[in-house]
C-alpha cells in the first residue's frame, strides 16, 4: 500500500500544477483542457480520473473534479475527427497511432470510472465510452508509421475488444501480431530506443496477451524487459548512447510505463528481478501519469512486486550480438551510407560505479562512466574521403577480456561512363547510374581497435597502417559538467583540448577518468567530415600514419578529504 499512497501525493502535487492552467474561457478552443504545450488532454484526464475515483485522495467523489473531466472529455471530442482518429497537432494529422497512444489512457481511464460503479460519474463515463466507439473506424482501417506502432494499435484494438467485443478488433490486431515481433533473440526492438519506446511496446504487449491470451506477446515483453537489466548505468539512468529514436543521448530514468509494465510481468511470470526493477523505476519516477490507474485497475497484479525482491545484476561483462553485421560507410565501397541499425552489436560491461558500452554501426563507439565522471563519447576520425568517423560493422570477443572492432574500408575515384550509358541523361551528372562507373585509384584501408577490459583501466589498441601520411585522431568528448586538467593539454579554442603528450585527467565530484598517451603529429583541429560537438569538453590526440597506438583509459575515485 505504501507504493500506492505514494503515488496519490504526487499525482495530487502533479495536478495542483495542472489546474490552474486549465482554460475556464468557454469560447476557447482549450476549454476544458490546458494549453498544447503543457500537456495533452488524454493525459490530464489520466491524471483526474485516479485521483476522483481513489479513496485516499483529497479529490475523491470530488464534485469540482468531475466537473473538470468532464469538461476535459468534452475537449477530447471536439479533437477527434469525422475519421474517428485524432492528430498529434505539431506532427501527426488524422492520425491513427496516435489514436491509438490515446485509447489506451482513455480506455483505462474509462475502466476505472467503470469499476468505481459512481452513479454521479455516469456522464464522465458515457463521454468517454463514446469517444471510444468512435475511434473504431480509425484503428480498424488505419495505418502505422514506424515498428513500435503496430504493437501499440494492438494494444488499442484488444482495449476497444474488451468493451466492444467485436471479432472485426480482434482480427485487425492478429494482422500486425502475425507479421511476426521485431525483437532479437536477446530483447532489443528496432527502434533501441531503451528510455522511450522499449516500455511503450513492452506494456502495449502486456494488455495483448491478457486480452487475446496471446503467449507469445507475453514472451517479447518479457524478453525485451530482461534485456534492459544490463542497459543501466551505475547510476540508474538508461543506456541512451545507441538509440536510434529521439531519446539518444539523453539522460533519462525509468518512468511510469517502466514501472507498470515490470510490475505487472513480474506477477505474471512471478520474476523477482522484474519486481525489483519496477521498485528501481518507482524510485526515480518524477512524473506520474498512468500508475495510479493501474493500482486501481490490477490493484494485487501491481503490488506483488512489493513483496519480493531479488539482486540486480552490477557486475557483468554482455556481449549483445545477433550475429548481423551492419551496413556502415566506406565498408568495401559502400556508397550507400549507415544500413538499419536493428541487431547492431552492444557490448556492455559494468563493475560496481564503472559503465562501459561499446557499439557497432557509429561513428561514436565508446562511452564510459565511473560515477560521476563520464566520457560521452569516444571516436577514431581519419582523413578518409571526408568519412569523419569510423564505424565499425560488428564486435568480436577475442578473449574473456577482449573485443576487436574491424573494418575493412574501401574508397577511390571513378572513371568515365559510356557515351550511350550518359547520353539519356543530358549531362545531369545527379541524374546518371553513377554507380556503374569504375573504380580508380582505390584505396584499401583496414582499421582494427581492440578493447581489453581490465580491472583499474581500458587498454585500446588503435592499428591503421597500410596507408601511409594518413591524418588521423582520436577524440575524446567528456561530460561538460567536469573539469580537465594536464600539463600536456592545449586549449586551441573554448571546447576543444589537444593533448600534445602525457595525461589528460577529467574530473566530475571525486570521481576521474585518465586518458594517455597524448600526440601531436599533425595541426589540425578538426578532421574534415568529422562533426564535433562544441557542447563538450573535447580532448583530440593527433596522429600520422601508419597508425599503431595504444591508449590507456583508467578511472577511479579521489577520498574525499
């Protein structure tokens, strides 16, 4: 009880921010509701309606409160369209999925006015279930945009079958549930998207199977949320740094879906991990939405996993590999760029306050924290054609303690067309199978960087060697938060730290990351086709091949004095 009294008080907090933003003008468009840019109405009901209809809250059987959702109801309908859909109004028109977002806090929300029996709330209750009956025609005929949509338009269609017990809801969602799950064997979505859409399709699932009792809906969530036990930093936020969704790069913990969704799987599937990672995400859970409706819908459901516990791993070293190797630029000849990045190798290794994660497929393949001490991001950039970075297709375990990254890189000029392959196109140049040219002067280059995790220190070998003159760099970007020091550093403009010789030393708190030995071979700054964010602290080392360097990466922790 003592989760569920929790979230009462900060959902009651949220909604005193809410309130007095709600626009009382009757000959507003908004009315009912706040303003686009504070928040959407479906989530302004998601939070009135738990908070009208829990008995341990201050609005409970409020009168002015379910005035308001009322009125927020009636908003909501003038939203939706002749279409039955809704639009997302700064993106998505006519929207399905994003109908389909709304159904599953509007279908909640009317089942806990449903399960209240509250023979006052029977309007609230009308309203709502009429929105719902009208978004039928939308989702039973509407499309998608990207993978995670169709698990969430099954989840909207088994939330509408619960109500509406039509076989035409059911066999709609069976047609994106028989495409087959975009997961891999180890859990990860197409999207790897770890701090938005992971919990979106994990929860979206969940109603699936218990709707449908379709099993293997339950399976894919509860393969994607073991996953996410080893995609945590030391410090609990989320594993962003490979994301291919709007939350790359970002700091972020687990939130609200995070929670329900553990909570609810680990009940089901009686995981005491799950159970203690739901406790993770309660705990850092700044803005409740959608939890309160859920205790008060699968009230036992939600409060198993707050008697049972179990550790969570913090010492591990995960090589998440599909076996697929990604398309990356300049590999052989590629002249097609950066492939789909879905089943890219990750490894992950943590050791209590350290974090390691490397990545396959982009041009930052290194990112390491120890506590507070965080290197953003690591790179090998190389005077290539203008390649900027190098990418690497895959990750290999060499030993117990060592990855090799490899590349093969293949680039060089083109030769004249036949006249009769470029007459049709009038000299366009933009326009001509310029692939069909052939290839001149091609320049092979293998690029190996092995990484060998060791107990105080990450040693990297860095071997470029066949082209010779070959400028080259290795940036590290740091955490801008912390600060630099070395006597080797040159500061040649704000951001931006060469590390002619020696040691560079970043700290954050009483925690560092050292990074040796510096060089300084060539003048550039910044290598051409290389896009350096200026928002970091960015220690470049400069080499000329052929290049054969080590690098030694050590942390650790000053004793507070």
């Amino acid at each position: 009880m003592h989760s569920e009294i929790s979230l009462v008080e900060k959902q009651e907090q949220r909604w005193r921010r809410l309130e007095p933003q709600i626009v009382a003008d009757p000959a507003s468009y908004w009315f009912g509701s706040t303003d686009i840019t504070v928040t959407n109405v479906t989530e302004l009901l998601a939070t009135a309606v738990p908070l009208y209809c829990h008995s341990q809250s201050r609005y409970y059987r409020d009168s002015d409160m379910l005035q308001r959702i009322i009125a927020a109801t009636k908003q909501l309908h003038r939203r939706q369209l002749a279409s039955g859909c809704i639009s997302l109004m700064n993106c998505n028109i006519d929207s399905p999925p994003d109908t389909a977002f709304a159904v599953h806090l509007i279908g909640i929300a009317y089942q806990v006015l449903v399960k209240s029996g509250f023979s006052e709330a029977k309007e609230a209750e009308q309203l709502l279930r009429q929105f719902l009956e009208n978004t039928k025609p939308c989702l039973l005929t509407g499309g998608i945009h990207t993978p995670n949509h169709r698990w969430v338009m099954c989840r909207a269609l088994a939330l509408l079958y619960e109500i509406f017990p039509e076989d035409a809801l059911r066999d709609r969602a069976y047609q994106y549930l028989n495409e087959g799950f975009d997961l891999t064997e180890y859990g990860e979505w197409t999207e790897r998207s770890n701090a938005v859409y992971n919990p979106h399709c994990d929860l979206a699932l969940y109603h699936v199977y218990r709707v449908f009792g379709h099993e293997p809906s339950l399976e894919a969530g509860c393969r994607n949320l073991n996953m996410m036990l080893y995609l945590l930093h030391a410090d609990h936020t989320i594993v962003t740094e490979y994301s291919s969704r709007q939350d790359r790069g970002s700091q972020e913990f687990m939130g609200g879906e995070y929670e329900i969704a553990y909570r609810l799987l680990a009940a089901e599937t009686n995981n005491a991990q799950f159970a203690s990672m739901a406790k993770l995400a309660a705990k850092s859970n700044k803005r409740p939405t959608l939890e309160l409706m859920y205790w008060l819908l699968y009230p036992e459901k939600m409060a198993w996993a707050d008697q049972h516990d179990a550790p969570l791993p913090t010492e591990y070293t995960k090589l998440f590999d599909s076996g697929r190797r990604v398309r990356v630029p300049k590999e052989g000849g590629n002249r097609e760029g950066f492939g789909p990045m879905h089943g890219a190798a990750v490894l992950r290794h943590r050791n209590g306050p350290l974090s390691v994660t490397a990545m396959a497929g982009q041009q930052d393949w290194l990112h390491v924290q120890y506590g507070e001490a965080k290197l953003i991001a690591f790179r090998l950039v190389i005077g290539y054609f203008g390649l900027g970075g190098v990418s690497f297709p895959t990750i290999q375990q060499v030993d117990e303690r060592t990855y090799r990254l490899h590349v093969d890189l293949l680039w060089g000029y083109q030769g004249p067309l036949e006249q009769e392959i470029a007459a049709p196109y009038g000299g366009y140049f933009s326009d001509m199978p310029n692939h069909l040219r052939e290839l001149t002067h091609a320049v092979r280059l293998p690029v190996t960087v092995e990484l060998s995790l060791q107990d105080n220190a990450i040693e990297m070998a860095v071997v470029a060697e066949e082209v010779p003159q070959l400028i080259a760099q290795l940036v590290a970007a740091f955490d801008d938060a912390g600060e630099l020091e070395g006597e080797g550093i040159v500061q040649p403009k704000s951001s931006l730290y060469q590390l002619r010789q020696g040691a560079a030393v970043y700290r954050k708190g009483t925690d560092w990351i050292r990074i040796s030995e510096g060089a300084h071979e060539h003048t550039y700054e910044v290598i051409r086709g290389d896009n350096m964010d200026f928002g970091r602290k960015n220690v470049t080392i400069n080499l000329v091949g052929p290049v054969r360097r080590q690098v030694t990466m050590e942390y650790g922790r000053t004793s507070a004095e």
